[in-house]
C-alpha cells in the first residue's frame, strides 16, 4: 500500500460516522456516550425527540421516528461506516417483523458497510422461543445482504429483567415468576452488553456474518437470585415462587399488556423452561462479561427497591 493509499485509510477510520438505533435505551446510550466521549461521529436514531437532546449536546446529529421507518433508516445510515442495530421492545410479531424489514432494507440500500446487531441467546432457534424468534428473523435477513460485514451479539437474560418484581416483593413478600426455580440460566447487566458492543464497533474487527453470545459473569436459577436479592435489600425470609403460565399471563395483562403480547413472553419462558431457549455456546472468557448479579442488585435494584419504599 503506498503512503497516499494508506493516509486515505486513516482518513476514512478517523472520519468514521457511527450510527445509533434505540440510543436513549440501556445499551444504546451506553454506546452513544461511549463513542461521543471518544470524540467520534455519532447519528442517534429514536422516537423522542427530546431524550435525544442530550447526545445532540455533545455532538451528536439525531434522528427522530421508528425503526420501521425504512426511509428515515436509510438516511440515518447513507455514509456511514458502522451501526448499532436493535429491534424495540416487541409490541407484536407482525411490528416485529416489520421493524426487522425496515432495518435490513435501509442497511441494503444504503450499503452500510459493519453493522453490530442486538440479538439473544436462542435466536438460532427459528420459532417457539416467543420474541427471540423475531431476532432469528432479523439475524437472517441482515445474513442476506451482500457486502454487510454484520456481528450479532445474543445477549443473555437481562437482569434489569428482575427489576419488575420490586412491586411484588413489596406488596406480597415474594418473587415470583414462571421460571422454573433451579433452572441455571446465563443473566448479563445491559451495560456490560453495551460497552462490549461500543468496542467492537470501534474495533470492527469481524467479517462476514458472525455470531458472538453474551452470557454474563455466571449462570444462576431464580431461587439463587432471589438469595441474592434477600441478602442485598435485607428480607432474608424472601422466597422465589413459580406461577402457573395462565396466572403470569393474567399479571402481564393487568400491567398493560395484550393478550397476545402477553402470549408471546409466555412462549418464551416455556421455551427456557424446556431448554429450548438456552445458549449454544460453551461458557469461555470470551463470552462472560464483569458484572456480578451481586454487583448488580447493589448497584441497580437495591437502590430502586429502597427509593420506591421511600416514596410508596
């Protein structure tokens, strides 16, 4: 390579522009000030315009619509030489789904050249794993697009998951759920999962169309979670409790949910109860990340638990 080539590489890598979906989210944001602090070129792509503002204070250029918004996408992306893609939160499997098209239409169009994905342990699994099914949808349409080098991240269970049960412990005395209770499963904190992504992105040290599963520091069932929470928030008589699928289903709904919504988070938990959903990959310290599910109930759900008993 000559000196002019070479020079012309740099420029490119030192003028990179990194795009953000769901940037005010708990890995996008992690991503988005990891890369402004890094004085880097950040576009931030969300639905409200005003969570966004304080990216746009450091630099950042935004985006405001839906991931299903093809044309806003394939703006958002014309130029740059990397992006964080996730799908929101499902809402149904037909949004799904659409959002997934969205993305990978406006990936293909704009020829995007290094994407990281947000998937989930599981998504190798096409259907019977509830949401996780969609993210096997969009892992293989991004797969078809010529000329995207592509990292799917399949994080494992979050453990902000668990902050839903802070109510219940509160009103009831119990943690329960329709996990079953000495079931082991991998649990991550989302910053771990954003600042792993935030290097890779900087790194773009893949090719092709690869995998790499996130599963946390170390696999636990809800019975030693729920230890963990006792210990922590100092309720040592608190116990884990397996609800039947019709009663979670009726909770899921009484916070908002659709039936069928609801439905679709009930497949889920069959489908790690059953072993359907589960990682695919031997645990290794490739794949483990630092946060402790200790660490994380101090730092996260203690104090959550502690200031709404403050104000309830």
């Amino acid at each position: 390579m000559n000196m002019n080539s070479l020079r012309d590489k740099e420029a490119v890598v030192t003028d990179a522009t990194y795009v953000i979906l769901g940037a005010t989210g708990n890995t996008g944001s992690i991503i988005a000030d990891a890369l402004l602090s890094g004085r880097k070129k950040v576009r931030v792509v969300g639905r409200d315009a005003g969570r966004l503002q304080r990216f746009v204070q450091k630099g950042a250029e935004a985006f405001t619509g839906d991931v299903s918004d093809a044309v806003l996408l394939t703006k958002a992306f014309r130029g740059a030489q990397a992006a964080y893609l996730m799908l929101p939160p499902i809402t149904s499997r037909e949004d799904q789904e659409r959002e997934s098209d969205a993305i990978a239409k406006a990936a293909a169009e704009s020829g995007l050249p290094y994407a990281v994905n947000l998937s989930s342990y599981g998504a190798h699994v096409p259907e019977g794993t509830g949401p996780v099914a969609g993210l096997y949808s969009s892992e293989q349409k991004l797969n078809g697009i010529t000329g995207l080098h592509v990292l799917h991240l399949r994080a494992a269970y979050f453990m902000e998951n668990n902050l839903a049960a802070i109510s219940m412990i509160q009103e009831m005395g119990i943690f329960g759920h329709a996990l079953l209770p000495d079931l082991k499963l991998p649990m991550i904190a989302t910053p771990d999962v954003g600042e792993y992504a935030a290097q890779r992105l900087l790194n773009l040290d893949f090719s092709g169309k690869q995998t790499r599963e996130l599963l946390g520091e170390r696999d636990l069932s809800m019975t030693e979670a729920t230890a963990v929470i006792a210990r922590v928030i100092g309720k040592p008589d608190l116990r884990y409790e397996q609800f039947p699928y019709d009663q979670v289903q009726q909770v899921l709904e009484h916070m908002g949910m659709s039936s069928k919504k609801a439905a679709v988070y009930i497949e889920m938990f069959k489908a790690i109860n059953a072993g359907l959903l589960a990682a695919a990959e031997p645990r290794s310290p490739l794949n483990s990340t630092p946060t402790s599910f200790d660490k994380f109930v101090q730092r996260v759900f203690a104090p959550l638990y502690h200031g709404n008993a403050a104000t309830a």
